[in-house]
C-alpha cells in the first residue's frame, strides 16, 4: 500500500508551495521507531496493525491516524530546527 502525503507551505527552501511524496507502510514504522529512540521522553502513538489492509474502512482509518501523525510531527518543535 502506498499513500501520498500533500502539504502546503509558504517557506523559501522548498520549490513547490505545494509539495507531495509517496510513502509505504513501512515508511511510517521507520519514523516511528526512529522518533521513540531519539526521544524516548516523547509519547508516540502505536501504529495499527499492517494485516488488516484490505478492508476499505480500514484503509480509510488508517488514512485518518498517518495524516494525524504526520500533522503532529511536522508541528512539533524539536524538528523544526
């Protein structure tokens, strides 16, 4: 499965004010295991279950909880800098 993420943004380093990647699954679970490591003070959600990839509202979930995610680490100021 892969998602992509679209973001918008105002800052001079980036080309477009309207950026997209593609992501897996696996992408998620780096970030995630690289966040706990690095900041073991910090609460990082559990990331759902993989397995369960086939059922539609599943997948719709799923696309609720990463988009959060991702919301809530590009928000947090120890990464910014």
């Amino acid at each position: 499965m892969v998602l992509t993420l679209r973001g918008q943004t105002d800052l001079p380093n980036f080309t477009s004010k309207n950026p997209s990647s593609r992501r897996r699954f696996q992408d998620f679970t780096f970030l995630r295991d690289h966040l706990t490591r690095d900041f073991p003070a910090a609460v990082v959600p559990p990331l759902p279950d993989k397995h369960r990839l086939g059922e539609l509202l599943w997948v719709a979930w799923l696309r609720l909880i990463l988009t959060a995610l991702v919301h809530r680490v590009s928000n947090w100021r120890p990464l910014q800098s």
